[in-house]
C-alpha cells in the first residue's frame, strides 16, 4: 500500500487520473441519482430552479474558496519539499482559521443576494420565494464546504490524492443517499408537495460536507501527527507567522480572482442566459426546457469530462510547486506537457461520446417535455463542456508557473467578452448563440497562454497537437460506427427506456471499440500512458 501510495505521489500523470478519479466516482453518482431524482421533482421548472441555484452556489463558493485551498496545497508541497515540518503544520492551523471566516462570510452574502436574484433567475412570479428558499438553504453550504476544503487543501499539499480522491466520493455518496431518501419520505410516505423534496436536495449539500469534515478530519490527523514527529527531530526554524499569512494571501489572492474570472460561464448561464432567451421569444415551456438542459441535464452529463480540470489541477499544484522550490525545469516541461497531452486525449473522447449519444442519454436519463429540444441544448453545451476541461487546467498551469500576471489579464479580457457578446448572440442566434461567445472567450485565453507557457519554459507542444489529431480520427471512425449501429437500431429513442438504455450501451461500447482500436493503432494511448503493446509474432 505505502509503494502504491509513494508512486501516485512521484508521477503527475497516476495523480490527475487518481484525483480524477474521484471526481469522477463522485460525478457518476451525481449522474445517475438524477434519473429517479427528476421523476421525483416531477417537472422541468423544478430541475430549472434546482440546477440555476446551484450554478449561483458554485459561483460563490469558488469565490470564497476556490484561491485558498490551491494556496494551501502550494504552500505544504513547498515547505515539505524543504523540510520545513513547523511551518507546514502552521499552514494547517491559519488556513483552517481564515476559511472558516471567509465561509461564514461567504454565507452572509448568499443569504443577502437570495431576494434579489430569485426574480431573475425564474420566469414566474410563483417561482420566486421557492427560488429565494433554495439559496438560503444553499447558503449554510457556503459556509461549510470552506472547512472542508482546508482540509482538502492540506491533504493534497501532502500529495495524499488517494485520500483527496477518497473524500470526494464519500461526500457525494453521504449527499445522494441523504437526498433520495429524504426526498422519498418526503413525497410518497408523507405526501407532502413536490417542493420539499427540492428542499431536501440543496439540504443535503451541507449534510454531506458535515459527514465531509468529519471524515477527512481523522485521516488528516494522522498525517498531521507523522509531519508533527518529524517536526520535534528538525532544526529547521519555522515561518513566523505574520509572514506565512502575507505569503498565504499573495498566493490565494491570484487563484481567488482566477476561479471569479475563470468560473464566469456558471452565472453568465444562469443569469444573462434568462435575458438572451427571453429577446428570442421562446414560449415559457421551452424556456424552462432550455434552463434546464443548460444548468441540470447539461451540468451534469459536461461533469464527466469536465472532472480532468480539478482532478489534474489537484495535482498539478504540488508536483509543479515542488519542481519549482528547487529549479527543476526538466521535471517542469515533461510535467506540463504530459498533463496536457492526458487531458486532450480523455476530455475529448468523453466530451464527444456525449455529443453522439446526447438524445438517448437525454431519453434514458432525464424527464422533459422536449426530446429534441434538449438534446440539441446538449450537443451544443458539450462543446462548452470540453473547452471548459481543457481551458482550465491551462489556467492552473499558468499560475503554478507564476504566470499570474497575463493570466489574469487574459481572463479578465475573457470574460468580458464572454459577458458583452451573450445576450445579443442568444437574441439572434438563440441558445447555440451563448455557446458561440463562449467558444469565442475560451479560444481566445487558450492559445495565447498555452503559448506563453511554451515561451516561457521553452516546452514545444507540437505532441499535443498530433494527440488531438490523432485522436480525432479515432472520434471519426467512432461517429461511423455509432452511426451504422444507429440504423440496426441499437440507441432507438422511440423505443421503451429501459431499452433504449440498453441498445445505447451496447452502441456505446461497440463504437468505443472501434475508437480504442484506431487510437492503438496510431499509437496514442501507448505515447501516452508509457506502454508498448506485445508482437505475438515477435514474442514467438
């Protein structure tokens, strides 16, 4: 276990896909919870209301959090590498100080906004004080999930991103047991109104980061007590205090307007998508449909791919933090480049699967009341899905590589143009028309910090571009064969659910065969994971 363990901690690569990993056993959850979770909500206003609240919760809560967790796994990775026991131990304790501050804070202003935003964010008066219930009740959240995440912050500082990955599948497994068995007792055994049951769910979210902390708590005390042992044998003087908060703020304040900036797309689609919509004269019923492919169906199905972005930013921060407290520029490069090539490669194959199947998995998975309307939201919102994978971790790269300055230039000029081209593109164009500006915003900070971190650490990313090609043509001959597939019948929408399901998944996995076997053949998986396939002929 304890080598198992030493080898998730020297590679950057078995890192992201373990740290991914739990993101993604915690999305899949997520995923599929939402099928009996839907038919128990019973309408696309209530996944509107449900899924738009959350956009808001996840938009503070990268403002209150977002910076300082990355702030802390810096910190601890640095002064472990240096063996500074003392002051990794000091990080622990300010750290967990400040976000229990900022999260009550954070808590204040969700509960403020609460009034203010319910009328925006529904399209009916009657939807109005539900949508101002659910953002208070989101609020207590706000505050808790901080605490949690310092916990997080330390553990991945450790590089422990077994037990970081272990932490985001226990919280979501505690949140939809909560949620389903509450909302269900709610519903049918004591008959009360549908409303309850979304109660219940934005509820469970802070039941669950209770269960959270606990958890993590016992596992970071026994880590906290190996680093405190070999603290007592150090002679290495600690950090005054003072000074560690002031590097502290200077490293999270950067991340913090990063994720503001960055995670901009959660409350440009939740609040300036409503106005666009609005100007295209769609009926109420299709409003509502569209709200929430975008911010449930959409959100949730876009988490599977999208878990590469915080996975492999968990471990980009310490192994690229390490590298970098002892001038390590080779160990930097091959970093870079071998986290780029994983997410390119994994976030396009899944981003595209969903893009193929977006009809029956709307079908199988969802309750709506506009097949097609939703699945072509979907097809459209996977392409903001994958430019939200991979646009990210070029971000957190940039800033593990104290590149902060043009990053945040970047991302500022991004978003306001993300901000200025919205509405009027969704007046035009529709929904796809906010997908457009957002395609034009990412492509914009994509290419020119990708560029820069090639400037600056003289790293060619001529490799990645042969992933991505080659990788497409694997999509390619996956996009035929689902096709073919199609038209024997397999992934029939018209067809009963249960079946559908079915000849989905046997499509599904046929046409991922054909992927595999094109992308082995051009030797991408093998460029990738470092393994050589064996010559049967060769081995006789």
């Amino acid at each position: 276990m304890s080598e198992q363990s030493s080898k998730v901690k020297k590679s950057i690569v078995v890192s992201g896909l373990v740290g991914s990993g739990g993101f993604f056993v915690a999305k899949l959850i997520g995923l599929f919870y939402a099928i009996p979770f839907s038919y128990i909500l019973g309408s696309d206003a209530y996944n509107a209301y449900y899924g738009s609240a959350y956009q808001i919760y996840s938009y503070l809560l990268n403002i209150f959090t977002a910076g300082f967790p990355f702030a802390i796994a810096t910190l601890v990775a640095k002064y472990m590498e240096l063996k500074n026991y003392k002051t990794v131990l000091q990080v622990k304790r300010v750290s967990l100080l400040f976000l229990t501050l900022t999260g009550f804070l954070g808590m204040a202003v969700m509960m403020g906004l609460a009034g203010v935003l319910s009328p925006v964010l529904t399209d009916s008066q009657q939807g109005v004080p539900i949508m101002t219930t659910v953002l208070c009740i989101l609020g207590i959240a706000v505050f808790l999930v901080p605490i949690l995440s310092a916990y997080r912050g330390f553990i991945q500082g450790c590089k422990e991103m077994q037990e970081y990955a272990y932490s985001q599948a226990f919280e979501q497994l505690f949140r939809v047991g909560f949620l389903l068995s509450v909302s269900c007792l709610a519903v049918y055994v004591l008959g009360m109104d549908r409303v309850w049951a979304l109660y219940a769910a934005v509820l469970s979210t802070s039941i669950a980061a209770i269960a959270g902390i606990v958890q993590i708590y016992g596992f970071s005390k026994k880590t906290e007590q190996a680093i405190a042992k070999d603290a007592k044998h150090s002679s290495v003087k600690p950090i005054p205090s003072k000074e560690l908060f002031k590097e502290f703020l200077l490293l999270s304040v950067p991340y913090m307007v990063s994720a503001v900036l960055g995670y901009s797309d959660s409350i440009f689609n939740t609040t300036l998508l409503p106005l666009g919509l609005k100007g295209f004269n769609y009926s109420s019923e299709q409003f509502n449909t569209i709200m929430s492919a975008f911010n449930y169906s959409g959100l949730k199905l876009n988490s599977i791919p999208m878990i590469l972005a915080p996975g492999f930013t968990a471990a980009i921060i310490p192994h690229i933090s390490a590298a970098l407290a002892v001038d390590d520029k080779k160990t930097i490069r091959k970093n870079v480049k071998e986290c780029m090539n994983i997410v390119m490669f994994i976030g396009m194959f899944l981003s595209f699967a969903i893009l193929l199947y977006a009809k029956p998995l709307i079908r199988c998975l969802f309750l709506t009341q506009d097949l097609d309307l939703s699945a072509s939201v979907i097809r459209w919102v996977t392409i903001e899905g994958f430019l939200g994978t991979i646009v990210p971790v070029v971000a957190s790269l940039m800033m593990a590589l104290r590149l902060q300055k043009s990053l945040l230039k970047r991302l500022f000029v991004g978003t306001i143009l993300k901000g200025v081209l919205i509405v009027p593109f969704t007046w035009v164009l529709g929904f796809r028309g906010t997908i457009i500006a957002t395609i034009v915003s990412y492509l914009y900070m994509f290419f020119l910090n990708l560029n820069e971190i090639g400037r600056r650490y003289k790293i060619n990313f001529m490799p990645t571009a042969q992933v991505f090609v080659k990788t497409a043509a694997g999509l390619a001959a996956m996009t035929v064969s689902c096709g073919l597939f199609s038209m024997l019948g397999l992934g029939n929408t018209d067809a009963g659910r249960i079946m559908c399901f079915m000849t989905t998944v046997v499509n599904g996995l046929l046409s991922t065969i054909v992927f595999a076997a094109v992308v082995l053949y051009l030797q991408v998986p093998q460029y990738l994971f470092h393994f050589k396939l064996q010559n049967p002929k060769r081995k006789a």
